[in-house]
C-alpha cells in the first residue's frame, strides 16, 4: 500500500473523507448569485471583476493558485505584479455575460500539473506576462465581435509572442495534515532581464460583517522575524512563515467603499490596500507599520535574468517551530512527496500505455481534483439579508432561488470549472464522481449522497441544478453514476459497497418519484423536462412553454426516464443479491421501464421514415408535430441499456415470475415487449431500442456526414448544416442549423453550444452504452463503420474506435500538434509548453478546437477514465 493509500484508508473512517486543508479556495467569486444582492438578478454586472480587488466578498474568496482549509476560513494565494500592470495579479481575469461575444469566459493561461487525493502533493502552473495585462483590449475586442466569429483569447493579443512572460509554478506539499511547505518558482522566458514582485498572501474570509462569528479573527506579528500568527476562534492558530524581507504589509479584508461608492473608509486598512502601497507608494509605510489585521503578505522584488528561475519557500503550519522552518531538509519534502504521487498514480493507474497518454491521465485527474471547492450559500439568509450596499426589495425576496429556503451548503465539492463554472451542477457532479472514483472511491460515494441529503435536495425530491436556477431539471444521471462507482470500486477491491447502494437508493426512489408526478403531466409515460443541460440544443427554449396549450413531450426527458427506471433497477438487483428485501424494487423499476419504453417507441416520437426519435409538440386542436430535429436528443434512448444474466434470474427467482408473467401477458395482448434473448445465451438484453432501430440509429450516428467526427460524436447531425429545420408556430417562423463551433444563439447566455460540438460526458455515456449491446450481441450483430464505407465491425469494436477519436483529441499527432489547441499549437509547440493540456467544455465538431470553459476537468476528466477502460479491455496504445 503506498503511502497516499495508507492517507486515504485513514479518511475513509472520517464521517466526510477530506483533508482539513486544500485546493478549496475558488477562482471566482465575483459575478456570482451568492454575491447579487441586486433587484434585477444582474449578477455579473452587479459585482463585476474591476469591484473584486476592493470589494469583500460575503459568500467566499477567490485567488490565484490558491489553498484554504475545508471552511474556507483562512486563505493563501500568490500575488503577483510586472511593474506595469493598474493593478496586482490577485485573482484570474476573464469577461462577465456581457462582455463577450460568446458569454463568460476566462482570458489567463494556467495549468494544473499535478494532485493527490489528500492534497499532500500539488503542483500548478500560471503564465504572467511581463507586459502590461490586456484587460481592456480583451474586453473592447471581444465586444465589437459578432456571434458569428470566435472569441478573442489572451493567445491572440500578442502578449506571449515573444515569450515575454513568467512561468510561476507553484508547489504545495505537505509535512502533515496541518503543516503545509510552499514552494514558488519564478521562470523569466524572455531574452531580457525582467523585474517582478510577488506578495505571497494570507487573509481572512470575511465572516464577522454577517455576524457569523462572535470574535473578529486577526493575523499579527510574532515577536520575531519571518512569521506572523493567525488566530480564528474554530480554526485555532496558525503560522505562516516566509523569508525575512524588508518589507511586510497588514491590511483588513474589509471593502473600499470610498472607492466603489463615495462613502467614506471608516479607515485606510481596506480590501485594496496592498494595491494602492505596492503600484502608486500610498499608505506603504502606514501598511509596514502595522503589526495586526486580517490580511498579510511579505513583499519581495526581484529582477530574474533570461532562462534564470527564482524560488520562493513559504510554509503554513499549527506548529509554532523553534528551529528554522526552512531548513536543510526543506527541499526533501518536495521530493518525497512528488515521489509517493508517483508511487500513487503508478500503482493505480494502467502501466501499458505511453508516456503521453500517461500524462492525459495524470493532468485531467489532478485538474478534477484542483476543482474540489469550498461553496457557501445558505439561500434563505441570503434573501433575507441585505449586504449593506443594497436595500432589501421584494423583486429579490420573491425572485430568483426563493423557493429553495431549505438549501444551507456549506460543503466542499467538485466544481465544473472554478473560474467559469464555481458552483455545482447535479448532473455535472455525477460524471465527476465517476473520475473521482479512480482515484478516490470515498470521496466519489460522499460527493453523490451530499448531492442528495436534505440540505440539497427539496422536501418534495427535487435535485438542486445549479445556482441561477435550482429549479431547472438537469438529466437524472446519479443512479448510472453509482453504479459506475459502485463497479470501480468493486472491480479494485473485490468488494462492492452495497451499504453505499442501499443509501443512494433510498434517496433516488424520492427523486424518481418527483419526477413521475412533476414530469409526466399527461400520465402516458412520456416526460418533459426543458433544456435538460443541452442548453440550446433544441430549434426553440424547451424550458419556456410557447403558448398556454402547446405541451412539448421530450425524446431525451423519456429516454433519460427510461434510463433512469433502468438503472434503479439494476442497483435492487445488485442489492437484492444479498438482501432479498429489495427484489421487489427491482420488479417495480422493470415495470416502469417497460411502460416508459411503449411511450417512446408507440406514441409517436419515433419516425420510421428517418429512422430516429424527435420531439413531440402538441397544440391546439389535437395538432402534433415531430420536431424533427436530428440531434443528441434523439440518441440519449441509447443510454438505457441493461445486461442481466441468468444466473441472477435463478437467484432472485419472485423477479424472475415477475418477468416471465409480464412478458407473457404483454405479448398476448400484443403489447409492446423490448426484451430480447438469445437461446446460446445466458443473457438477457433489456434496452429501450428493438434491434431493428438500434441499427437505424447507428447508420446515423457512425455517419461522417452526420453525428460522426474525427473527435467523437456531435451533438447536433451535420446535416443540418445544408438541411436547417424551421417549424412555424403561431406565426413565428423557428429554426435550427449545424453550429460547430462557439454558439451564434443567446439561448442560457449562449457560453455554451449543443447545436454541432462533441461533448464529452455525451460520447463516454455513447461509448459504454454500444459496449452493453456489443456485451450481448457478442459479435452477432455487425454494422457499417463508418456508414457507407462498405466495411462491417462488431458493436465493442465500435466503442474502440469511438474511444480512439475522442483520445485523439488530446494526443500529438505526427507534427507535434493536439487537435484541442487548433490555431494556437504554435505556442504549445514551444518546448517548455509541449506537454501541457487543457480540458475544455467542449470541442469544435469539425476541427476538434477546444471551446467554452477552458479547465472544465469535472466531466471532460472522463478523458481520464476512457483510457484507463481501453487499457483494460484492448491494452497497448491508440
């Protein structure tokens, strides 16, 4: 067992199996619904970017390369200035709603390099330029640039042409839990000399203006040189020790209100003062003579020499040491721990894979864990309250999230992306949990329950989606997610964890029910549901009805419906293996899956001409219409797939009566019957597609003119592209064509783009849902790959050269090029970058550029999880 094994055996027994200290500090906090208190809900421009130096923050903090403990209480980041920039390098730059032509998104370069499960190991990377940063020539470009071309990026003002830049790599590892060494080196990349100061900073979450704590916590001088104390009345007290300088700044965490809002500072000691002491030499003595306050950094000035690295120790410690923190064994520390990271990831992760391939792995995971948070939002004090700036209204007490009162987070948890994306999403946190479990199984199974227990989910079983609108529906995909930890954990350690199951069960059988009633309004199995996380992917907003007497019934709502009934279904039958209480669950779900399964085949959603499921609209006068929209909606009925052997069926022998009675009766009274047996078999095929159109859908999806990409699978057909779809409804004309790239639409703020692009968590649940079928076919059912080019593979073959394509994505081609950096590979090519990777929200789906969030290592750290599954199953590399 290594020694981050032993660390996470240890956490295991803990009632939440996390470090007390981590990578839990977000990267964006301001333009958030915790921090709007505005009566318009315009929470990017309510606190924007040019507030977040000035203004406290009530809900959390944000920083660059930062760590804070699981509460968030107490914070270090890095601080960094050129010498020229209007103000200190604090936090990651990047464009609200409105800025952009394409929506939010972040305009820095940074990397995480590497992590561990505990933390006990970090590495990350950030590229500072040494020019003057180019806030305002991103956002006037970007801003004068239609939907129709792409974003601006930093890679494009020309900052990092000449490498006139900075690596500083930061490295954290730790002596033990509450001991934490710090390493910051400072590469110059340029030809010249070039100066850069760095204030290493520590701070206070600004709890006290919420009265959340009785004591005002405070950072002060020691009584000798090189470390100041941190006392907090839960946290206890803390060290932070760093080189002697001449210079040391205090400040308090408090907002500048003078500043933002003419109201006079009840004293200099404010958010921004660092700012003001470092850039234009005000209050710099007056800083350096305090010995107290709630935020601190050392000041260093250095002039680094081309190629040269300079390197920074700082360490944070509950120990008051006597003896120098940085001593002669300081660096060993680092070493080690890069060493037992290595021994970790080596012994868990497949040895016959390639270097590259390697580091795919290694770089999505630690960026899966760099995104562990920690997220404050108690929604009924948040209404309630107002922040001191803003008067109370009814337009907030009565808007935005105020049916949810309940919800009372307080959690760490992994976000999608920590700048684009710092806050949960449902169905996000699922995939997430299923990369987590590789290498974290603990944490993966707290993740998918916290989701699920009563200070998140409604009384009435609803799952909160995300915080602009916790009532909208992401897909139900947390039964598919345990069961994909359960079977990982099972498969490491031999044992599965049917406790977990049994936990996870009770709580979905709410949320399913919620569902049912809320759902199905017209009771025929046949669900609705909105955007369901596709965004735009629909010709109009699926989550706003048209008029009062349209009723839209959702190929993919049905289909994830039946997914889901599919999935509780397997999870009792793995149960009930060993506790026969549950078989008659296992029946229920069957049954349900059966009904949902006739809805979507018989009531009109399929098209036999196109050979593919649509949307149904209903109007007035008993008029349906087939939207007959060729996109991801009409292929999520692949994900409802189940292979049950009978040997199963001997043990559970009441499931087994259920099954062969309803069969029986349901074809004798011509009904519809989705099973499908194979007499050489002990197998039974349990899916929402007979064989007929499982093949009709694949001619469509392994079309190259169509779904199929050299990245994987496109979320709207190509054929669209010379074929747009209109429907006119009340006399307004909507339409739809093949986007593959950035969003040209405004729907959800049009950041995002289902209407052409490969996403990744869409082809992971493609890929293993075609090697459930190839499981049962077993080589008897062969099909066109790709379509029309005359040659027929078997179904696993398939997922394999699915597989292949979405990997490709990420590796070096013969030209040293990545598919995911497009037009910016010549950066990348530079020999200090050629190994650095980022993983976005989504890829172009014609050239595969990667697009929107660019650190979405949440769900496209399945990335990670797919060549781990093919190193199993095929071995060697793609």
């Amino acid at each position: 067992m290594t020694a981050e094994e032993k660390r996470l055996k240890e956490n295991s027994t803990k009632k939440v199996p996390l470090e007390q200290w981590g990578p839990y500090l977000s990267e964006r906090q301001w333009g958030t619904v915790r921090e709007d208190y505005s009566t318009n809900g315009d929470a990017w421009n309510y606190f924007p970017f040019h507030h977040a130096s000035s203004r406290a923050y009530r809900w959390g903090e944000d920083g660059l390369c930062g760590i804070s403990d699981f509460f968030g209480n107490l914070c270090f980041s890095v601080t960094l200035w050129n010498g020229k920039d209007s103000i200190l390098k604090e936090r990651l730059f990047g464009l609200g709603n409105s800025d952009g032509n394409h929506g939010e998104d972040v305009k820095e370069l940074y990397y995480y390099l590497d992590n561990v499960p505990t933390h006990f190991y970090m590495q990350m990377l950030y590229k500072y330029p040494q020019q003057a940063f180019p806030y305002e020539q991103i956002i006037a470009e970007n801003k004068k640039r239609s939907k129709f071309e792409p974003e601006y990026e930093i890679l494009d003002t020309g900052i990092f042409d000449n490498n006139e830049y900075f690596d500083v790599l930061v490295t954290y590892a730790k002596l033990n839990k509450k001991d934490i060494g710090i390493k910051v080196e400072i590469t110059n990349r340029f030809s010249k000399a070039a100066p850069i100061t760095v204030l290493p900073t520590i701070w206070f979450f600004n709890r006290w203006q919420s009265k959340i704590t009785d004591e005002k916590p405070v950072i002060k001088t020691m009584n000798r040189p090189g470390v100041v104390k941190a006392m907090h009345e839960r946290l206890g007290n803390y060290y932070f020790y760093y080189p002697e300088t001449h210079l040391q700044l205090f400040t308090e965490n408090e907002t500048n209100t003078e500043k933002l809002f003419g109201i006079p500072n009840a004293t200099p000691f404010v958010k921004d003062a660092f700012h003001d002491a470092i850039i234009h030499n005000k209050n710099k003595l007056l800083l350096s003579s305090q010995k107290s306050g709630t935020k601190f950094a050392p000041v260093y000035e250095y002039l680094i020499e081309p190629g040269e690295t300079k390197v920074l120790y700082l360490r944070i410690s509950s120990t008051l040491l006597q003896y120098n923190p940085f001593g002669y064994n300081f660096e060993e520390l680092f070493i080690n721990r890069k060493a037992e990271a290595d021994e970790f990831y080596d012994s868990i992760l497949p040895k016959n894979i390639s270097s590259e391939l390697k580091n795919i792995q290694r770089q999505a995971l630690a960026g899966l864990l760099w995104s562990k948070q920690f997220y404050y939002y108690d929604v009924e004090r948040w209404l309630q309250e107002s922040d001191g700036i803003t008067a109370l209204s009814w337009q907030r007490t009565h808007g935005r999230n105020s049916e949810w009162q309940h919800l009372k987070n307080q959690d760490i948890i992994l976000m999608p992306d920590k700048w684009e994306y710092p806050w949960y999403a449902a169905w996000d946190l699922a995939f997430h949990c299923v990369s987590m479990a590789l290498v974290d199984t603990n944490f993966a199974k707290h993740q998918l329950t916290l989701i699920m227990r009563e200070w998140y989910m409604k009384p009435d079983g609803q799952l909160p989606a995300y915080e602009w609108h916790f009532s909208d529906v992401n897909p139900p995909v947390q039964a598919w997610s345990a069961l994909q930890i359960y079977n990982i954990e099972k498969e490491k350690t031999g044992k599965g964890d049917i406790r977990f199951l049994k936990k996870v069960f009770n709580k979905l059988i709410i949320n399913f029910t919620w569902w049912i009633n809320r759902k199905d309004p017209q009771g025929n199995n046949m669900f609705e549901g909105g955007f369901l996380g596709l965004d735009n992917i629909g010709v109009f907003n699926r989550s706003i009805q048209i008029n009062n007497q349209a009723q839209l019934e959702q190929a993919d709502g049905t289909s994830w419906m039946g997914m889901y009934a599919l999935n509780l279904m397997d999870i009792a039958i793995e149960i009930a293996m060993q506790d026969d209480a549950f078989e008659d669950s296992a029946t229920k779900f069957f049954e349900h899956f059966i009904l949902i399964a006739e809805a979507l085949n018989q009531l009109g959603m399929w098209n036999e001409e196109d050979e593919f499921y649509y949307d149904k609209l209903g109007l007035a006068g008993g008029e349906t219409i087939q939207l007959r929209i060729q996109s991801i909606v009409g292929l999520t009925s692949l994900f409802a797939v189940s292979v049950i052997d009978k040997k199963v069926l001997k043990k559970l022998q009441d499931f087994d009566k259920r099954i062969s009675w309803y069969k029986q009766y349901r074809l004798k009274n011509n009904k519809f019957w989705p099973n499908e047996e194979k007499t050489e078999q002990d197998k039974i095929l349990i899916s929402l597609l007979p064989k007929d159109r499982l093949v009709g859908l694949l001619k469509h999806l392994l079309s190259e003119t169509e779904f199929l990409s050299d990245g994987g699978i496109r979320a709207l057909s190509k054929y669209h592209e010379k074929n747009p779809y209109s429907v006119t409804i009340d006399g307004v004309q909507y339409s739809i064509q093949y986007d593959p790239g950035d969003s040209t639409s405004d729907f959800f703020g049009g950041n995002s783009n289902w209407r052409g692009p490969v996403w990744m968590p869409i082809n992971y649940l493609i890929i293993k849902s075609i090697q459930k079928f190839g499981e049962f076919y077993d080589g008897s059912l062969k099909v066109e790959y790709p379509t029309g080019s005359g040659k027929f593979i078997e179904l696993t073959d398939v997922a394999d050269e699915l597989e292949k394509r979405v990997i490709r994505l990420f590796t070096l081609n013969e030209k040293g090029e990545r598919k995911l950096y497009g037009k910016y590979n010549w950066f990348y090519q530079r020999p200090e970058n050629r190994h650095l990777l980022q993983f976005y929200e989504y890829f172009h789906g014609d050239t595969g550029h990667g697009l929107g969030a660019s650190h979405q290592t949440g769900w496209t750290s399945l990335i990670a999880q797919l060549i781990f599954e093919r190193a199993q199953l095929k071995g060697g590399d793609i």
